[in-house]
C-alpha cells in the first residue's frame, strides 16, 4: 500500500544508533584488558584462510617505521593474508558490525577488534594493506575535537584529503609480498609504548613474555599451515620472535596422562602435570599448574586459574592434586545444541544460558577417572586417614543419638537424607562417598516415593525395618539409629548412620587447600574437609608433642597421626551436625554456608584445653606415659 505516493513509506524503518562512538565505548569496557590480542589474532588468522597461499604466518611484532616517527614503540601485528583493497578497508573498518567475512551469531561477527581494540588506542589504528602488490592504508582514531570515532582525513599524492590512502614504500613490512595487512596499534598519545602488557595483566617479572604467554592461553591450536609468532623482550639481547603453538602442544608435551570424560552434552579433557610442574623455560609463557577453562573451536574461555580455578577442580572431584589437573570442557554444539560467544568474546552461552559448571562437575565427580583417583591418594595418603575415619566411627558410634539436634521434624531429615540425595554416590580419591551425609532407611517404598526417591525399587530394597530403633546400645553395634521422634511422628525414620559418619578428610599443604592461614576447606560437592597441615596452630601441636618424644624415632608417625586424629574430631563433628541443621527456621543455606567457611572451622580449632587433654590420654595409651619432666 503507498502512502501518499511514497512506496518506501510502506517498509520497515530500520533501527539505527544516535551515538555509535558512546556504544562502542561501553562494549570495549565488558572486554577484558587484553582482549584486543584475541581479535586481531583470529581476524588475521581468518584473512591468511581466505588468501591466495595454503598457509601463511601471523606475527606480534612493533612496527619500526610509526615507533621511531613517534618517539615509542608501537605494537604492530602482521598477517601474509588476502589483504584489502582502500575502499574495502574503508567499508569494513569504518563500520561497526562488518567485516570480510559473513556475519553469524556464531562466527568473528565483525565486532571484535574494533571494541576491544579502539577505546584503547584513541590516537589511533592504523591499517596497512596490501592486494595485488598494491597497498592503502587508513587511520581510526577518536577525533580530539568531537570525541566520535572514525577515520582520520589522510593526504594523498594529489594534495587532496581522503579516508584512505597510498602507502609509501618505507612503510612495508619486509614478511608482506603482493598480500597482507598490518595493524599498528598507537595508544592514548603519541609517547605512549603499546608494547608493554595492559594494566593489571602480568606482574614485572613476566612482562617481556606477556604476548606469548596469552595467545597460548587463549588458543588451544591453531589451524594446519598458520604459524603464529610473538616478540618476547623488547629491548636488547632477550628479544625475539617466539612460535606460539597453544595449550594443546604444551600438555601434549610434559603431562604424565590424559583422557576424556563423557559429560553427556560436553566432553571433559584432563591432563596431569609432572609432580615438579611444567618446566621453567615453558611455565613463564603458559598458564602454571591446574586449570579449568571451557574449549570451543579451538579457543579456551572462561578459564579459571589460581584459587578460582582450585575452586572449580574441586567441585568436579578434584580434592587434591589440583595443581597437577588441567580440565578443558568442550561443550556438544552438534544437533539442536547451539553454542556461542558473547559479543565481548568473554565467556560461552549454550542454548542462551550460562554453561552449566554444576552439572558438568556433578557427571565428572561420578566419572572420575582413575588415575585422577591415584593422584589424590599419593598426595593425601588415604590410608591414614581410612584410619582415623575408622577410629572417629566406632568413638562417634556409642554416642550415635547425641548427633542429633532436637527439634528437626521428620519430614525435614527426609528431605536431607532420603534415597534421591544419598543414592547419588561420588567417587572422590579411590573411595565412594555419598553425595549427602547419610541414608535413610524408610519403612515402605511408598515412604520413599513421598520423600522424592528415585524409584519405588530402590525403596524396596533398602535395608528393612530395624525393631531396635531408638536402641542406642543396639545402635552402636549395627550402625542403625533413630533420631528423637517429631511432632505427631508415629513413624519413626532409621539413619545409616555409617554413612553419616562417612567424612572424607585429608592433610593437605596450604596451597592444596587453598585456605591461606586457615585450619580447613570443606568442599561440600564431594564431602570433603581438607585439613591444612601448614596452619600454625596445627604445626605447633605437631612440633611440640614430636619433641616429647625426640629420643624415639619410631614414636614420631605415631605422634604425628595421633594429633590430626584429635585435631580432625571437632572440625568433623561441626561438619556432620550441621547437616541437622539443614532446612530448620533460622538456617538457610547461606547460613550453612557460613557455618561451615574456613573462618567457622577456624574457629573451632583454635580452643586448646580439651584438645589437649585428649591427646595426653591418646598419646599414652598408645606409646606409654612420659617421664615427667616431658609430661608437662
């Protein structure tokens, strides 16, 4: 239908934006400092694709010619690509979502290098390319006058003004032959040296290497006959071009294992660091120790490293050893799935959404695999630990109906401890550990169904009603016991209480744990407590009861082992009472949450007294009394 005899009056007016400089700064400040080194890696990666040549070479370097006209060195990157045309440099550079290449939600969408790239380089990027031998060059910069982002008027041969340029013969990079493209990135002024690593990236130490080390870690590999070069050191005898060949090359190279692990709609790949770490002459250009990052076509995102990343390999299972674990996540984007990157290129979306870490790390824990299993019982020493779990039950066992905590309504440590919960069993370090702190036993399977079991069968073949419930003595014997009856409950619950004591527990050094001058981490995916042997207050008990026994060399195990047994009694007592907790007026799961943080379990072991006196009762019993000028 025309209106007004216009035909165009009757289409659809296209939305446009009333201040493109504003909306490329606010997305140039979701990207993260060196984003911008991703961008134009894969955008010149891309252009080496779709060039002449089978395979080409990408290079980090500073461009001499703009460094020594502007007093700074100015980092430069260089690809032997298809390179562009001054018109199609002007089409593509000069708008926001366009580029050589199609646009798709899941491809280089044409957005990248410019946000990432020009908030920070205000003074300028200057782009020099090369087609058929012939080269043009433009500048993009934030015009000082207007604040706007676009193209600086550049002069050409006939005295005239234009947004693109010839470019002079000085300016080539001798690596670019009839193809290729440079981008020289400038900075806020003129002075400033854009070789140096963005604020905040690296330390000192690790700044000449700070290019490599990041295209390492971004990239996983790169694509058959592209090679990728960065300048490590700027000044002196150091520098050089170094090969960057990704995470792939280096795990391929130095870990003692790997596999993979189906997680259904993701597949899980680990390797395992040499026990004495990667290497020095490779640590300082690679990501150093475990990690945990998501991988998509041969990029890593969202990658987790320090205690973020000791965090993350814990809840997959990884208790201990988690600076010798290396965990890449590749999600499945075949079939309905569709995964992409955020338009910042910051992190991952599966079918829109976050991905899911939890359930990922759930399947893992379950999945374990077996020399994963074999690494943490070498670093945690298990048996010692079985052991003391073994001496915790049978004491905690005579005492079975004080665990509880009055007050809890049945239908409450239903939902705590019914089937569904325990029934789910992780593997953690060679043992299965429930997934929930105890099982419950209910009298029928219509009892289990309403508690949320996962089948009637598994009801029916749970252990059968025990006629000494309540019975403390008889709880003591077969591990069976009921907690104190609720309101109107006329159907009393039995817990397993084996599995309710069912702790794991491990010393570990305080980088292990990850709680800096703390006593313990709990990690609740798995049950564990990790007890940090390097605490002070630990490492006093253990240093001065050793003394007491300096003229035995045998006793000094003992000793050791006697003292994380009664170190570990309370901090394993608060962990399974409060499960009792769980669910009652005044405790939410944040409160939990607090309950049981490295600060809490702190505090717990800071009081000496009873401790103490255990242990001179523990310790005599099993090694014999002291003298009396060492009893003290």
């Amino acid at each position: 239908m025309k209106e007004n005899g216009n035909p165009a009056a009757t289409e659809t007016l296209e939305v446009k934006v009333a201040d493109m400089s504003f909306l490329l700064e606010r997305l140039g400040h979701d990207c993260a400092p060196d984003q911008f080194v991703r961008e134009l890696t894969v955008n010149a990666i891309q252009a080496v694709q779709a060039g002449p040549a089978a395979g080409g070479r990408v290079v980090w370097d500073h461009d001499p010619v703009l460094s020594e006209r502007l007093g700074a060195r100015k980092l430069a990157i260089t690809d032997t690509g298809t390179g562009m045309t001054g018109p199609e440099m002007v089409r593509y550079i000069n708008h926001l979502a366009a580029s050589g290449h199609e646009r798709s939600a899941d491809g280089n969408f044409g957005v990248g290098a410019k946000i990432a790239a020009a908030p920070r380089n205000p003074a300028g990027m200057v782009y020099l390319s090369w087609k058929n031998g012939r080269g043009a060059m433009i500048w993009l910069w934030k015009d000082p006058r207007t604040g706007r982002y676009g193209l600086r008027p550049l002069p050409r041969p006939d005295g005239t003004l234009g947004p693109w340029a010839p470019v002079p013969a000085s300016m080539k990079p001798a690596g670019i032959g009839a193809h290729g493209t440079m981008v020289v990135l400038l900075g806020k002024e003129d002075r400033d040296e854009t070789v140096a690593p963005p604020d905040g990236v690296v330390d000192d130490a690790s700044a000449g290497s700070w290019l490599v080390r990041y295209l390492n870690a971004r990239f996983f590999a790169f694509p058959p006959g592209i090679e990728v070069y960065a300048r490590e050191g700027w000044r002196g005898r150091d520098t050089r071009l170094r090969r960057v060949t990704g995470m792939r090359d280096l795990l391929g190279t130095v870990a003692e294992a790997a596999g993979c692990v189906a997680l259904g709609n993701a597949v899980a790949r680990w390797w395992i660091l040499p026990e004495a770490g990667i290497p020095d002459e490779l640590a300082a250009r690679h990501p150093a120790g475990g990690h945990v990052g998501a991988l998509f076509g041969n990029e890593l995102y969202e990658v987790y490293t320090g205690r973020s990343g000791a965090a993350k390999l814990q809840s997959f299972g990884i208790a201990v050893g988690h600076h010798r674990v290396v965990l890449y996540v590749e999600p499945d984007s075949e079939g309905a799935r569709r995964v992409v990157a955020n338009t910042a290129r910051t992190a991952l979306l599966l079918d829109g959404r976050p991905l899911p870490w939890g359930d990922w790390a759930e399947v893992f824990r379950r999945r374990l695999p077996p020399e994963i299993v074999a690494l943490m019982e070498d670093v945690a020493g298990r048996s010692d630990a079985r052991d003391r779990t073994r001496s915790f039950k049978d004491r905690m066992k005579g005492l079975a109906n004080l665990l509880f905590i009055g007050g809890a309504a049945e239908d409450n440590l239903l939902r705590l401890f019914a089937p569904d919960r325990a029934g789910r069993r992780t593997r953690t370090a060679g043992a299965r550990v429930d997934r929930g702190p105890a099982a419950v036993a209910p009298d029928t399977a219509e009892a289990a169904r309403a508690a949320g079991s996962e089948s009637a069968e598994r009801a029916s073949t749970a252990a059968p009603p025990d006629p000494t419930r309540g019975d403390p003595s008889r709880a003591a014997n077969d591990g069976a016991v009921a907690p104190p009856a609720s309101r109107g409950n006329a159907k009393p619950i039995a817990l397993d209480l084996d599995r309710l004591l069912d702790l794991e527990v491990a010393w570990v050094s305080e980088a292990e744990c990850g709680a800096y001058d703390r006593a313990a981490h709990y990690i609740p995916e798995t049950n564990t407590l990790l007890m940090n042997r390097d605490f002070r207050v630990f490492a006093e008990y253990v240093q001065r009861w050793r003394e007491k026994y300096a003229g035995n060399p045998a006793a000094q195990r003992e000793v050791e082992d006697l003292v994380r047994e009664w170190l570990e009694q309370p901090l394993r007592e608060l962990v399974i009472r409060s499960h009792f907790l769980r669910g009652s007026e005044g405790w939410s799961d944040d409160s939990i949450r607090v309950l049981l943080s490295d600060e809490a379990l702190t505090a717990v072991s800071l009081p000496c007294y009873l401790t103490e006196m255990r242990l001179r009762t523990a310790v005599a019993q099993r090694l014999g009394k002291l003298p009396p000028d060492r009893a003290a």
